[in-house]
C-alpha cells in the first residue's frame, strides 16, 4: 500500500511538471497586452525594488495596468484594500494577468511572479543590492557555482529552471556596477544592463517626516510599527549582518554580550536594533538579548529602508547594504568578525574588503563597542567621500522609479 501511494504521488508530481512546463512553451505564443505590467518579489512578499516600483507606477501612471503577483492570500488582500491590483499567481486570473503581460518586474527570478508563463515576456530584473559577494553566473565554489556553472537535468528542469533563466534586462544603479559584474553576473551585454537606479532607494534618501508619510502608503503595518519605535529613541544603530549560507546560527560567535550593549545604549538614549535574516535560527543570544528594551530583534519580512532612513549608525559586514548607506552621508562600522571563515564558506568577493570598507573595521565585539561609543558621542565621521558615492551610485536622488518607468513607456505608446 505504501509502495503503492509513493507511486502515486510520484506520477502526480511528474503530471504536474510535464502541465508547467507545457504551460510555459505555451505562454510564449499568448498575445501580449502592452500597458500591463506584473511586479512580485521573492517569498511572495511585498517587498524590495519592486513593491517601490509597483506603488509608483500604481499611483502615477493611469495608462498602465500594474498588477501585483503573489501566492500570498494576504498581501493580496491588504492590497485590495488599499485600492490596489493583486492577484493570486495560481488563480485564474493570476495565471491570465501573467500570460498576457508584456513586462515581468521582479527582483530574485521570474519565480517571483511566476517562472511558468514568463516566456515570450521582457523579464527585468531589479535586482536587490550593489554586490560585493560574487553573485550567479559569477560565483566560482560552492553548491551554487555547480548549479550555475553545472547544473544536473533535475536542477535544470525541477528544482531551479528560474535560476537559469536569462533576464531581458537588469537594473544598476551606476555604470562602474554593470562593469564589475552586473553584465557578467547575468551574461548579458552592457546594453541591457539600465544604469536608471533602485527604486527603494527612494525611501533610504527620506527625511524623518516623509517616512512617516511613506510607512503610511507602504501597505506594511508592521514596518509602520517598528518606524514608530525607532522614532522614539534620541539615536538608533541598525546591524544588518548578512545571511551565512555555511554557518546560519552566527549570532553567538560574534561575541556580542547583550548586558554591555543594554548600558552602552541606556547611557545615550539609542536603539540597538538586529535585522535578522528570515531564515536565522533563534539562538541564545536572542534569548538573552529579548529582556533588555534597548535591543530589538527584526526577522521577518520587513522593509529595512524606512527603518535605515532612520538609523544614525549601521554596522554591517558583507551586506550590499554598505554600499546603499553611504548615500546618507552617516557612519558605518564594519563588522566582519569571521572573515577568513566566510570567504572560505560561503562566497568569494568582487574586491579586495579593505577597498569597500567605508567606515572602520572591527574583527571583535570588543572593538565594536568601541567604535559604538566614538559613533554615540558624534566622534566617529564617515568613512567615505563624494566620490566613493558616485562610483556606486550615479544618480543620488529619489527619482529611480520614475526613471524605470519612463525608460519602459515607450514600449506602450511607440
């Protein structure tokens, strides 16, 4: 019976493949509709590049159909309700949205709408960060480099089809980005790399009040939440550590003891808030650190760029992030407490660290603190200039989303 039922269930999975895929060849001869465009982002979340995107377009250009893809019940119904398009990916008219939209908006892959019905689409990617880390067709060792370099026929065609794909076009945010690796990452001519920005961008370059504003059309209670709690602090300091394929649970590693944390911020009126991979582990550090009422622990899905718009100090280590926070013109502490280790790990770097160190660097919690304290009482100033900025950011501004948008209008009124 056993034997029997995994059968079954095997030739249920097959029949279902062998329909996705028929759908796909399928979904390149499907008629497109020029003015509607469909947006999703990774998780199934709204969020990144193109939620920022989304809402622009939603709100400022009545000549296109933008409609957000999810397989979310309910961010399809917090959009609804604020007045927005959102559509189940695998309902009826989910799938019909998607099979005749003329552009996919997306962060991660076409998966992020829907991998299946994206042929015969222009697939931009967005993209989710200036890399540091090696990224895609880029990266030499590890799991990843064998799936994009040598990937089995199951990785091929069940497990990771979207991850294959080429994109139409990919988004930078600078001319030097699309040459240290955006058009080799993605195997794609320079030509297709837009050198037009990142639209949440917009949000990082905000003042006080218009995150309060933003937050508020966000369609994210919960970042408005947390917007609110940091604007009750005289200073706040966000460490964005980035995600460790090799060793999630990092946290107690670090060495950071959350008492000496608690007194550094009770002494300075500051928020020491931890943004936390989705994926992280809870660890005793969280355990401990969940007491003290100076010390906030993010995970989640949550927006980080109102909340970074906000934050006076960033510690970080390999993130992207450092290369967004420099457009703030506030310091920086890099925190890269097991270098040798991650790079051996996980993922090799686009550059030499010390290049991209934009702030100082500590290799222990005892260092950090250190820095903290100099960052706290205003002697820790960034540790950038005008031009480390430009190299990674053309534009400086808060009109990336309205570049986008402007770049692909042609392709509706010619």
């Amino acid at each position: 019976m056993l034997n029997g039922r995994r059968y079954f269930t095997a030739m249920l999975k097959s029949a279902k493949l062998a329909a996705e895929w028929l759908l796909y060849w399928a979904s390149g001869w499907v008629p497109k509709t020029k003015g509607l465009w469909v947006f999703g982002s990774w998780h199934h979340s709204f969020s990144e590049n193109s939620k920022y995107l989304f809402l622009y377009v939603a709100s400022h250009r009545k000549d296109i159909r933008a409609v957000w893809i999810t397989r979310s019940p309910d961010v399809v119904k917090q959009l609804n309700a604020r007045g927005y398009e959102a559509k189940l990916a695998n309902s009826f008219a989910g799938l019909l949205a998607c099979l005749r939209a003329s552009i996919y908006f997306f962060v991660w892959t076409s998966n992020d709408i829907n991998f299946f019905t994206s042929r015969g689409a222009v697939r931009v990617n967005l993209w989710h960060g200036s890399p540091i880390k090696r990224i895609n067709w880029d990266i030499q060792h590890g799991p990843l480099a064998r799936i994009y370099h040598h990937p089995s026929w199951m990785e091929s065609w069940v497990r990771y089809p979207d991850m294959l794909q080429k994109a139409t076009y990919v988004l930078a945010r600078s001319n030097y980005e699309i040459d240290y690796c955006l058009a080799s990452a993605f195997r794609l001519p320079k030509e297709q790399c837009l050198n037009l920005g990142h639209p949440r961008l917009d949000a990082l370059l905000s003042s006080r009040e218009e995150v309060i504003r933003l937050t508020e059309a966000l369609c994210d209670d919960r970042t408005e939440s947390l917007v609110k709690h940091f604007l009750a602090f005289r200073h706040v300091v966000l460490y964005m550590p980035t995600w460790r394929e090799a060793h999630p649970d990092f946290l107690p590693a670090t060495g950071l003891d959350p008492d000496r944390i608690h007194a550094l911020c009770a002494d300075t009126d500051t928020l020491f808030a931890i943004k936390l991979h989705p994926n992280s582990p809870v660890s005793a550090f969280e355990r401990v650190a969940q007491k003290s009422n100076r010390i906030c622990l993010i995970r989640g899905t949550v927006d980080p760029y109102p909340l970074m718009a906000l934050t006076n100090v960033l510690v970080t280590d390999y993130s992207s992030v450092l290369m967004e926070f420099i457009l703030t013109g506030r310091p920086m502490i890099l925190f890269p407490f097991d270098l040798q280790e991650y790079t051996s790990d996980s993922r090799s770097f686009y550059f030499d660290y010390q290049t991209v160190a934009f702030g100082p660097i500590a290799r222990t919690a005892d260092q950090l603190m250190t820095h903290l304290e100099r960052a706290l009482h205003g002697r820790l100033p960034a540790g950038y200039s005008n031009a480390d900025v430009a190299r990674f950011d053309s534009h400086r501004d808060r009109g990336a989303a309205g570049r986008i948008a402007n770049h692909f209008l042609p392709r509706i009124h010619p």
